[in-house]
C-alpha cells in the first residue's frame, strides 16, 4: 500500500505503528516507512495516512401513535416518538460517538389535525457525515383536557326566554352557536357572545376558537320547556286490590303528570273493597292558588290480580282391586286454602284412579280460583296404594298321591265373577290356558290370574301338586345308531335305558327297532312300559340314525380336442369316472360336466371330482385331462402383393366361420388401430393378422411379403424451347394440363407459351408425373405480322386497372386478345377489357 511498484524479496519493511486502522484513527495519521536491504542499509520516510467512513449508519423506526390536546394547542415530538433506542441504530464506528438525530419536523400544532397523518423524515448521521433518512407518520388523537361549561340561568316557561352562559375554564373567542331541535340541527353564526338568550326547548353547545389555535365546542346543554297545564288523566285507571281485598285511591295513580307544583286534589271515595270489583264512577277537585278548581268525573276499575294461596298434604290412596276404581276427593289435598276477596272453587285432576295406576307414582294437580279468575296450581304426587277385599280358591278335583304319567284337575272357587287371564306354574304363564280349570301332569305350585268384573287383575290361592317317580329307570333323550356298510342298523332296548336291565317285574316294547337308509336323521321311538300290576307308562325318545360311510369313486387320466372356431369343449363328467358306489346311495356328483375353453388349450387340467351321498359324507379326487388344438382350416391373406408407389393394396384375411381381427402385425410390430378384417397397406414389409373366431379362441395367419415399386422421378431439362425428360421410361407429353396427342418421345419441341408436364412409366408399371415447366414467350405475336409489336403498359406498378398501348400496329380485335401471367398462365377471362383509343384491363 505504500509503494508504487512490488519490492523485492531482499527488501524488509518496517512501519513506526501497527498497519490495522480503527474508527479512533479516523482523519489524517503520520506513520514513518523504513525500508532495509539485505546489507544492512536503511531509508527511512514519513507518509500520511487518511483513514475515511464511508458507510452509512442504518437504524429501525416506527410509526408514531400521540393524544394531541387541543387546549394546549401544540405538541412537541422527538425520536423516543419513533421507539428509536440505541441498541436499534446500527454504524461501523458507533463506538466512538458522535451520531446525531434529527427530524425535520419537531412540533406538531392544531393546523396539523385536518391530516390523517403527518409525515416525518428522520435522519441519523454519524462523525464522518454519513447519513441515512427514512420517513415515517404520526397518527394523533385528539383530545380535550378541559372543557368550557354552559350553564342556564333557570328552566324555560312557555312564552319566556332563559339565558345560556359560558364559563371562564379557558382563554378563548366564540365562534357561533348551535341547537339540535325539533327541526333538526341549527346554526347561529351571528352570535358569538359568550351568553345567548333562548326561547326555544332543545340541546344547545357553543364553538369555541382557543388561543392555542383549536376549534372546540363547549359542554351542551338540554334546555326543557315546562308546562303550565293542569295534570291529565291517564289513559287507563285500574286499581288492584292488596292482600286485604282493599284498594287505596291516590293522585299520582290517577293522574300524569304527578305532583304538580301548587295543585292540590279531592276525591269522592278514596277506598275500595272486594263489593266493588268492576268499574266505579268517582268525581275529583283539582285546585290551584292561581288557576282555581277544575271539577272532573272519571271511571276506575277495580281488579284482583291476586291469586289464592294453597296449602297440600300428601294423603294416602289405596285402590280395591276387586271394585277396580277410586274417586279422588280433592279435600284429602287440602290443609288450607285462603283468597284476598273468596276462593270460588277447588279441582282435582285426575279425579278418578284405575288399574292401570297401582303401584305407580300419580302426579295431581289442585287448582284454587277466587271470583276474577286468578287461579293457583299446585301439584302432589301420591303412590296409589292396593288392597283386595275378596280372595279366590282353588282346588284338586282328584285326591293325592299323583304319580308321573297321570293328570290332575285343579279348579277355580266361585267366590265372585271374573275372567281368567291365564294359568301359573312355578309362577311361569301356561300358554292357552283360559278356563276356570286346568289338567295338569307336573309337579309345581298352581294359581291363576283373573280380572274380576270391573276389577284389577288378581292372583289366586295357590295350590302345590306332587307327582312321584314310577321306578323303572331313566330313558335316554337320544340315541345315535350308524348303518352299517349294507345300509342297516337295529336298536337294542338296552340302549334305551339310562340302567338294564329293568327292575323286577317291569318290560319294554319298542314301537321299531330296525332302521334303513329310508330312516337316516331323526326317528320318534314310542317305549311302552308295563310293570306287572298293568299299569302302563308310555315315553319317548330320539333315534338318530347316521351314515358315516363315504362313497367310493375312482377315475383314469384322458385326453381331448378343443375347436379352436367353437371355443369351448363341454365334457360329461361320467367319463372320466370309472367307479363310483355307497351304502345308500349318491345324492349327487359334482360337476356334471365341466367346460374347457380356449385358455385351457395345451394344458394338463386338473379336475376335481366329488361324490356326495344323502348324509353329506363326501370323497373328492383329481383326475389329469389333456386338452389338445382343433382347427380344420387355418386362416389365411389375400391381397395383391406388389403394387406401385403412392397406390396401396388391400390384404383381406379369409377362413371358415365368423371371426373378429384382434390385431394387424407388421414385421412383428402391432400396427395400432387396425382391427378390420381388411387392412389398406400402403408400405412393404411381412404382414400377418391375430384374429379370434366367434365365440372362439385366438389364431393367425401366416406371414405375408408386401413389395411396393419405386414411382419414376427426376425434371424436365429446359432447352430453349426443347424440354427433355429422364432417359429409361415410356413418355406422353401435357400442355396446360391436357394430352398432347402423339408427343411421346423423351424430348418436346415447344411451339406456343404454356404450362408442360411429362406422365413418365417404369418397367414395373408405375407411372408419375414430373414437376410443370412454364414457358413465356415475350411480346404480342399479332395474327397480321410476323414481328412481336410493340407496346406500352401503364401505369407500373398497377392496382385495379392498366392501359395497353400499341405504337406502332393498330389496336387488335378485342376476341382475338389473350392475357398470360409472367408464368404462362391463362387469365383472360379474370379480367375486364374495354376500348378507347387504348385498350384498358380492368380487375
């Protein structure tokens, strides 16, 4: 930094300070430079060395939100406004001191107030004048630390004025006055007096200009009108009576308004009672020292809002199950009943309890009225009791013991009327039993419910009904038995007993004892047993008779040919079955047939087979099936195979029977989209069709050579007026797109302007035309002459028309005239030519 140029590596270079500079080095600094070789030799100087900040300090600010008080009339702002604090102010060299704030504007006064905000610009700059400013706004809300009152010097009399005064709280001048009245808001701008005379009711306020500059407005004042009329009487009268049945007259119920200064009033009846419920006419005396009387007769309605006051009790409610009803005396409510006037009346609800409410708890309702209406409800909820003034007997018609296998009447006693609702045993209900007896034949304790005549349901004496045990042993509820391999079981009277033999003097006879397949499942045995006294027990039980034995089926593995054109095969199971028997027969074989279709070609399945006999006991087992391609006649293409250039050939795919193309290939390639049983084919290369026979499987045909011959090419060589077309094809010559009759050779001499093409063919057929050559000849060749003449065209360029002038020849006949574009082409008719002295071509 202190040399113009690098030093050599032999020199060393010392400096009188350290060569890191700070912000307290900031302005001029002498450090001297010495410089030493490596023989030892020094130069000593002394350089200026000016240390400069040029970055600018940054800092964070916000908006300012202040109350502006308009009696001041002035407030002073400063950065703390702004939330700028040190630790928010960011310089290289803050260390060192030296930053300054300032804000172009300081104060802020009541001029200011028509803004939504005001704008400040703070600028921070720092010891070596950098600076930044940034613009921020302070958002005021104004306020008014004082307010100038107004006072009135009385209340407003119809037909006289009051005086409204301003206080002295604030140096100020009055600007004009205002009123809200009943015409809405006023202005006064002649009077700017500090006290204002009023005539009128309404809110009045004074708008004050401060000496601090603002414009405020003074306290308001309601100014209110007072009547002088005497009071009227309210639109209604009404005077409820108190808990005494008593109603006191007085004027403020009377009349509105009440008191008024200086009146005074009498009435004819001041007092009131239960005898005057309704209206009642009453004269009154208005006086006043200064008005007089005022003599007035009114109508005043005697009410009673009162309702009476009920006292209840819960009583105790118990209902006879043999009558079936209680009426309900609403006095058993009641301890006490009491009315300003009278209680008129007392109801109960409800008033009658049933059946359907024993044991239930029942909420009543007690209502009070007095004679105007008002009414008092209360409720009590009772648990309605029951009792039974009769009982119902019940008796065995048979005298005890009972034994097991006998039945026993019971009967019901005639001690009253009623309905049977059902039999009991055990206190389980007896389905259908209805009458007023019962035969019964298992042990238990017996009682009926009945409904007597009008009454409640009710239970019965109850009766207990014993049947011993006969002691022949225990019979076993079910007996399995199994058929045997030739479909026949039979059943041993041992089996039947829980013990065997029976006791002494006690046989069994079974009502079957041999079972068939005809008896698989559940079969009804009847055992009669007779001791030798003769008496005879008859029970029952359940033989269940099973077949446990599986059916034998036994097959052999087969082969077939499916029909590629049908698509499926349908083979009778029979035949891959070489054995199949059970005990009692098959119920079924499953499946009966089984369909093989195109996806099973070329396979070995799988079969399952399964016979079931009539028991469900089911054997399964799996026989090989080898499925095998069945197609007489393949499908094949035809088609031309070799065509020219820009023609194309149809491939059709031809078999026996109905078919749908899946799919076209090209050099093994699908051809996408092409799904028809033709295919247009514009390109060589092998071709082959995927096609699925209705209701069949997939086949394809063979592969197809598809060879399409190059079309001639090359150009008409231009010679003059010779053209000469490529050498190695057969030729016929166009003119303006129409044959030249016998112009076949390779070259054409042309004679007359005109659009010249060549139809060129190949060896192999194919023909194409070359591309058009147009020649022009310049000049109008005249009929008359043998020299092109001259002409003028005019003007050039041209829009819509152009004028053709001959010079030296006349002007030709207009049939006689052909126009051609600088191409050759023939646009005579596209334009409109007409004759002057010049021929003229219009557009």
């Amino acid at each position: 930094d202190f040399f113009n140029s690098p030093l050599e590596n032999e020199w060393e270079v010392i400096l009188s300070r350290s060569e890191i500079f700070s912000c307290n080095d900031l302005g001029i600094q002498k450090v001297t430079v010495t410089v030493k070789n490596s023989s030892g030799q020094e130069w000593s100087q002394e350089v200026s060395v000016e240390v400069i900040d040029n970055l600018a300090p940054d800092f964070e600010a916000t908006d300012a939100y202040l109350a502006f008080d308009k009696t001041v009339g002035v407030l002073n702002i400063s950065p703390i406004d702004f939330y700028i604090q040190e630790q928010f102010i960011f310089d290289n060299c803050k260390g060192v001191g030296g930053l300054t704030i300032e804000l172009d504007k300081t104060s802020i006064t009541c001029a200011d107030l028509i803004s939504e905000f005001i704008p400040v610009q703070i600028t921070i700059t720092d010891k070596s004048g950098n600076s930044t400013t940034k613009s921020r706004k302070v958002f005021l809300n104004p306020i008014e630390s004082k307010k100038v009152s107004l006072k009135s010097s009385g209340n407003l009399i119809e037909g006289e004025t009051v005086t409204l005064t301003l206080g002295n709280e604030l140096e100020y001048e009055v600007a004009f006055w205002k009123k809200i009245g009943s015409s809405g808001l006023e202005s006064f701008p002649d009077s700017t007096s500090k006290t204002i005379m009023v005539d009128e009711p309404g809110q009045y306020v004074a708008v004050l200009k401060l000496a601090s500059g603002c414009e405020v407005e003074s306290e308001w004042i309601i100014v209110d009108q007072t009547s002088t009329d005497w009071p009227q009487l309210k639109e209604e009268l009404v005077l409820a009576l108190n808990d005494d049945g008593v109603a006191v007259l007085a004027p403020n119920l009377i009349f509105s308004p009440w008191p008024v200064e200086g009146v005074s009033v009498s009435f004819s009846n001041t007092e009131f009672s239960c005898e005057n419920l309704g209206k009642n006419q009453v004269s009154a005396t208005l006086s006043h020292p200064t008005w007089g009387q005022k003599d007035i007769s009114f109508e005043v309605s005697i009410v009673d809002d009162l309702a009476p006051i009920l006292s209840l009790k819960n009583p105790e409610l118990n209902l006879d199950k043999i009558g079936g009803f209680l009426e309900v005396n609403v006095q058993d409510f009641i301890l006490s009943a009491t009315d300003n006037c009278e209680v008129s009346s007392l109801e109960i609800s409800p008033s009658k309890i049933t059946c359907d409410q024993l044991g239930k708890e029942v909420a009543f309702e007690i209502t009070a009225k007095d004679p105007s209406g008002n009414q008092t409800k209360k409720q009590v909820s009772v648990t309605i009791g029951e009792f039974q003034s009769k009982s119902l007997s019940i008796l065995a018609v048979t005298l005890a013991p009972y034994y097991v296998g006998e039945t026993v009447e019971l009967r019901l006693g005639s001690d009253f009327e009623f309905a049977v609702e059902g039999w009991y045993r055990n206190g389980q209900l007896l389905t259908g039993q209805k009458g007023k007896s019962i035969l019964v034949e298992q042990s238990g304790s017996y009682f009926a419910k009945v409904f007597p005549t009008n009454g409640c349901l009710i239970s019965s004496d109850a009766i207990q009904v014993n049947f011993q045990e006969a002691e022949f042993g225990v019979i076993r509820p079910e007996i399995l038995l199994n058929l045997g391999p030739n479909g026949q079981a039979e059943l041993q009277s041992s089996q039947i007993f829980e013990t065997w033999p029976l006791p002494t003097g006690f046989t069994a006879t079974l009502s079957q004892s041999k079972f068939t397949c005809e008896d698989l499942g559940e079969n009804e045995v009847t055992i009669l047993i007779k001791n030798d006294k003769g008496t005879t027990w008859e029970r029952k039980t359940t033989v269940m008779v099973r077949d446990t034995i599986a059916p034998v089926l036994k097959g052999s593995a087969n082969e077939v040919f499916l029909d590629v054109t049908q698509g499926n095969l349908e083979i009778d199971i029979d035949e891959l079955i070489t054995e199949v028997s059970d005990n009692c027969g098959i119920k079924e074989i499953s499946p009966s047939k089984i369909t093989l279709t195109c996806e099973d070609l070329a396979k070995t399945k799988e079969v399952k087979i399964s016979a079931v006999d009539f028991s469900g006991n089911k054997t399964e087992i799996i026989v090989p099936l080898t499925v095998k391609r069945k197609e007489e006649t393949a499908p094949v293409l035809e088609g031309l195979k070799e065509f020219c250039e820009g023609e194309a050939s149809t491939l059709e795919v031809k078999t026996d029977g109905n078919f749908e193309v899946i799919a076209w290939r090209k050099n093994g390639s699908t051809i996408n989209g092409e799904t028809q049983k033709i295919l247009s084919v514009t390109e060589s290369g092998e071709y082959q069709a995927l096609i699925r026979y209705t209701g069949g499987c997939l086949s394809e045909t063979e592969t197809v050579s598809i060879q399409v011959n190059p079309l001639p090419v090359g150009e008409i060589q231009v010679d003059g007026n010779i053209l000469r077309a490529p050498e190695g094809f057969t030729y016929q010559w166009y003119r303006n797109g129409e044959v030249m009759s016998g112009k076949t050779d390779r070259t054409l001499i042309v004679d007359s302007m005109g659009e010249y093409k060549v139809l060129l063919k190949s060896e192999s057929g194919c023909e194409a035309f070359l591309n058009s050559v147009t020649l022009t000849i310049s000049g109008i060749a005249l009929p008359w002459t043998s020299q092109a003449a001259q002409l003028k065209i005019y003007p050039n360029p041209a829009k819509d028309f152009a004028i053709l002038e001959f010079v030296d020849e006349p002007t030709p006949n207009l049939d006689a005239l052909k126009i051609y574009t600088a191409t050759g082409a023939d646009i005579t008719d596209l334009v409109q030519i007409s004759r002057a002295k010049k021929l003229i071509l219009g557009a």
